[in-house]
C-alpha cells in the first residue's frame, strides 16, 4: 500500500492494478524475445528521436512564451491580460515537458516523484502525445494575436506534429511503444538509480 496521502499507482512495486501483469494465454501465445540494444535501455533510434524533438519543442515553446512576455511589456498595454496569461502557462508546459525529457536521460529522483505524482499522464507515450497536442492548440490559440507570429506557428505546428507522431508510435508500431519505459528513480527507498 501507498503512503499516507499517496495513490497506489506512484509506486509501481505495490500497486494491485498494475499496468503489466502476467496472462493467461493457456500456453499458445509467446512473448517475442526481447531485443539486444546498447543503447543503455533507452530502446530504439525512434524513441531517442522522439525524445530529442521533445527537447527542440520544450525549448521553442519557452522561448516564444519569453518574447511574448517581451513584447507585451514593451507595448505596455494592459487592454489585453490573456497573452501575458497565455505566455506564462507556455512557459510552464515547456518547463515540464524540458524537465521530463531531462529525467529520461538523467535520474533526478525528487522531480521523478513529485511530476509522477502531479503529471503521470507524461509517463507514457500516448499521454504525453496527447498532451503535445493539447499544448499545440494552446499556441495556435494565440493565433493573429501574437507578438511573434511567425514562431508562435512554427510552434504549434511543430507540437502537433510531434504529438501525432507519439500517437502513431504506439497505435502503428507497437513493438517500439513497448521499449518504452518512464523514468523510475526515486520511487523506491533500495533503488535511487533510474530503470530506463
């Protein structure tokens, strides 16, 4: 059982609805062998890519939601307060998304706990494909009204782009989907170490 105030699912050792468990196949269906790859558990060249373009969009996102900030504070307008709003959830998102995409690389144990937590959602690629095109929408959101135009569709392109292509990871190829495994470090008192 989770600790007080704790969701069984935070801890995968303890959770009695575990995501994988053993079936009942009656012996018919076997397991394809697992794959030899050396490239430390972080699976295949796509999830790697994967990974990479969610860095490029993490950064892009923070840095139009910063010019946005910029721009609105030289216009010094106050009619209009959505796009500081819009620029700071931008932000945000881009925070998140940087510090995930960083724990996949690196353990960072206490950041591992607290975004499992708050945004278990990332820790899978159809959530965190999702969320890619939640965000795009977010930045297209800002449409004519943006400061700077020009990266703020560039951005919201490139999020969906990405999103979908998460999506069609897991719906297309199932074999790369399954090499998939979320950080894990801080989850466990004996094991601080990360299990990618």
């Amino acid at each position: 059982m989770a600790g007080y105030g704790e969701p069984g699912w935070l801890n995968p050792q303890t959770d009695p609805h575990a995501a994988t468990q053993e079936a009942e196949t009656g012996g018919t269906i076997k397991a394809p062998p697992p794959t030899n790859n050396d490239e430390g558990g972080k699976g295949s060249w796509t999830l790697v890519a994967l990974s990479f373009a969610d860095f490029g969009l993490a950064v892009m996102m923070g840095g139009l939601g910063v010019l946005t900030l910029i721009e609105v504070h030289n216009r010094k307008s106050t009619k209009d307060i959505s796009e500081p709003f819009l620029a700071a959830y931008m932000i945000m998102f881009a925070t998140l998304l940087f510090s995930y995409e960083f724990m996949w690389w690196m353990p960072a144990p206490g950041i591992n706990k607290s975004l499992r937590r708050n945004f278990g959602f990332m820790y899978g690629l159809r959530g965190k494909g999702l969320y890619l095109i939640f965000v795009a929408f977010l930045c297209l959101g800002l449409g004519k009204d943006a400061s700077v135009r020009e990266l703020n569709w560039a951005t919201g392109i490139a999020y969906l782009i990405v999103g979908c292509l998460h999506i069609l990871v897991v719906c297309s190829y199932p074999e790369v989907a399954i090499q998939y495994v979320a950080p894990s470090a801080g989850l466990t008192a004996d094991d601080p170490e990360n299990v990618v």
